[in-house]
C-alpha cells in the first residue's frame, strides 16, 4: 500500500468496550525502525488508539496523554513471502485482565508478550469506533504517516462483538497450515464493515453499508492473496545495502552506481515458469532480468548481476544493453533488443528441459536467425552450464537510481493495474500483459501443488 491509505468517518460512536478486528497481511519490508500502521483513530500524536506493527511485533494500544493500554508481541514477523492473520479481540467487560485484549497470529494466541499493560475493566476507547475518522494504512494524525508497505486482504471489523481467531480462519487438515474462511459467520454491529473482500474494493461487504474511501495515493488489485501467494522480490536477499524495493516488493531500484539484484521469494527447481519486467529507462545499459540458481551461486558484493554470479556460473541474465549473459560474465549472444522506456520483457524457463527464452513486447527473440518457440520447445537457450539443480530464483538487476518492475502474475507493474486484454497461464493463474506460453505457469502456491 506504501503511501496509500483509507478513511472512514462513522456516523456515531460504537460499542467502545468490545469489538474485534480481523485481516490478513503480506509484509512488503521488515519493520526495524519506522512502525508501520494497520489502522486507528486519533485526536494527535499524544491522544489515540493505534494498531500497528512495531519493529516487527503486532501492537494495539490506546494513549491519553498517558499509556491506557499496550499489548504487544514478543515475537517478530519477518516472512516477506506469505500471508499473516491477526485478530485483535478488545472485551474490557471481561474480569480477567489478560482476556481484556487479546492478539491472535495466524490462529495463536499470543502469551508471550513484550508489552502487557491490559485496558482496566470497562475501559471505553476515547478515539476508536467514535464519530471521527478512522484510516486504515496509515497513522490516523498527520496523514499519512507510518504508511504500512505491502498488501492487506479480507478486513473485518465487528462492532460490539468478541470473537476469536477461529471464526475467521481454521486449520487445513491436509497441511496443517492457518487459512482463511472467507465467509466466516459473525455478526458486525452498528460500525462493523468487511472490505478488501477479493479484490481493492472498499465498499462494505457486511451488509451494514460503512463504505470506505482511499484518503490518499493508489489502491491497487492484487492476484497475490491468502489463499494463493504469488512471488514477489525479497528484500532479505540483498547485494548492495542500498536498494530500494516498492509496492509489495514488486519494483525495485538499485541506488548505486553498481549493479544490484532483487530476486523472488518463490524458487522453484523443476518445471515451466514465465514472469514479466517492465523497463522504465532508454539507456538499456541500467538494467538486466532473468533467473540464478541461488543454491549455488555467490552473490555476497557489489556490481554483481544476473548472469555474474562471482565464482560459480549460476546465471543467465538478458542485458538491456542488448546482450544474453551466462556463466560468469560472457555475453552468449550479442546485438538483440536494446531495452527503451515502457518495454515489457518476458522471460519464459524450462528448468527440466534447461531451456529458456525471452521476448520483448510478445515477440521472442530471434538467435541465430531462428525465432524463439517457448510452447514447442525449439530455439531455446541452452541453461544446462548456468543452473546445477537447486532452486531457480527469478529477478531483476538495476543500477543508478533506475527502477525495474516486475509482474509474477500479480497483474500490474508498480502501482498501475494491466487493463485492456490480459492473459493467464494453462492453468488459468495470474494476471499478464502477454500470453505465458503453453504449459509456462506463474509463481504461485497453487501452481507449485498441482
């Protein structure tokens, strides 16, 4: 959501002593310093009610000039790859302190806390669910303020009512893992709402018509979402200390005059995967895209790039300069596209077949005289001395303040939705601007368990 944020401002004053609120989020950074807001009410920054996440811990407090409330996690969410669940049930009526406020993760009651100053019994919130205005995405002072970085799905609020972290989401009994209900049965209350159902909508789903609206910057759909991930780059993985990574961790930009490299959070190592870059320079020297074996490869320093990966030849990167780079640096083919402003590039990986290909705008590169043919197979590059069998990360490479953008079937590049004809893989994933060729699937969970 980056500089994105919603706003509501209710009608009148809920129920202030009892309510719960339940989403699902995928982190776009790790909070080390700045805090990171999900939603609150506030008359400035000494007198409000904040639910944030705080250098990585989930946190919901309540401050009045003085601390009313805090409860925050010990433990600190870093996965930058998957979905969190988070419930925050508040019942000040209850007897008990600890059951005054509580904090769910994915299904987990959280005990081990950092910060466990209760709300005393029948505490009443001063600014939250009263009749000002609320943000989502944002601190509610000084808007906006503590953007939250990434993406956030299926948002409840229920006004009036305590529920745990089992009305909206249960065990699979196959994996074991926490997942989403998408339609849980709960009641709302005067101020409750559902919104960011399956898609960017901010109009309520409850049934109790409490629509929101963007405050500020660009709300934008995502295919990534609770019950089917898709890749993003993964900010954990860094070569220069210097990137920049935006909109869930799906451009990136190297601030530096080396080359840096961002590359996915989902790496397979066998079948058929196709994702898209766009370009945003004319100098097609600033930038590469392509794949790594990341078991294998050495990217610990500087101007390292996609088809350099120091001492081990783990790479095949296609230069915008014009140039296929392989193992350790050499250009395997010369003089193709040179990469301009608004390209889009696919890149289209074979890894049992150890085939690849790329096209610039829907048209496959010509080697050799003879045009690429990802869906029959002929013309592919030869990848058999760049990957060794471990697991294939796919990515970006840029340099000089330049930003790449990249879709893994997410359905935009940056924060600008693809509209007009779009394409999915054979197995009916992914939003793309091109036609993935046939059998090429998006990096995305359903996909790695067919």
């Amino acid at each position: 959501m980056a500089s994105t944020y919603l706003s509501k401002t209710f009608a009148q004053a809920g129920n202030r002593r009892t309510f719960t609120i339940s989403y699902w989020i995928k982190m776009g950074q790790v909070s080390t310093g700045a805090d990171q807001a999900i939603m609150g009410a506030a008359q400035d920054g000494s007198n409000s009610d904040d639910l944030y996440i705080h250098t990585g811990r989930l946190n919901f407090s309540g401050y009045y000039g003085s601390t009313a409330y805090q409860v925050r996690t010990t433990a600190k969410y870093r996965d930058l790859s998957g979905w969190y669940h988070h419930v925050i049930r508040f019942d000040s009526t209850q007897s008990t302190a600890s059951d005054r406020l509580r904090l769910y993760v994915n299904g987990e009651l959280q005990s081990v806390l950092d910060s466990n100053t209760y709300p005393s019994q029948n505490l009443e919130t001063t600014y939250f669910n009263t009749a000002r205005q609320h943000t989502i995405g944002s601190i509610a002072y000084g808007v906006p303020n503590l953007p939250f970085n990434g993406s956030m799905s299926h948002f409840h609020f229920c006004d009036g009512y305590s529920y745990g972290a089992d009305s909206f989401g249960e065990t699979d009994s196959t994996t074991g893992e926490w997942k989403i209900i998408v339609t849980p049965s709960v009641s709302y209350g005067t101020n409750g709402f559902f919104i960011l159902k399956n898609g960017n909508s901010v109009t309520d789903q409850s049934g109790q018509g409490n629509n929101w609206s963007v405050g500020g910057g660009t709300l934008t759909k995502t295919e990534d979402n609770p019950s089917n991930v898709f890749a993003t780059l993964n900010p954990l993985y860094t070569t220069q200390g210097t990137e920049t990574y935006a909109t869930g961790n799906n451009t990136y930009k190297s601030n530096s005059n080396q080359f840096g490299t961002a590359i996915s959070t989902i790496a397979p190592n066998s079948g058929k995967w196709y994702f898209e870059v766009k370009s945003t320079f004319d100098d097609g020297t600033k930038g590469f895209m392509g794949f790594m074996d990341i078991d294998n490869s050495f990217l610990t320093s500087a101007h390292k790039y996609l088809g350099m990966s120091g001492t081990n030849n783990c790479g095949v990167g296609y230069y915008g300069g014009g140039n296929i780079v392989a193992n350790g640096n050499q250009n395997i083919y010369t003089g193709l596209h040179d990469w301009n402003d608004g390209d889009i590039l696919g890149c289209a990986l074979d890894i049992d077949n150890n085939k690849a290909y790329f096209h610039v705008n829907g048209t496959y590169l010509t080697l050799g005289g003879n045009v690429q043919n990802p869906s029959s197979g002929q013309y592919g590059i030869d990848t058999s001395s760049s990957l060794y069998g471990g697991a294939v990360g796919f990515g970006v490479s840029s340099k000089d303040n330049y930003n790449v953008y990249t879709n893994f079937g997410n359905g935009s590049f940056h924060d600008v939705q693809l509209t007009g004809t779009t394409y999915q893989d054979s197995n009916n994933q992914g939003i793309f601007k091109y036609q993935p060729p046939t059998n090429f699937l998006a990096l995305c969970t359903k996909n790695l368990n067919v």
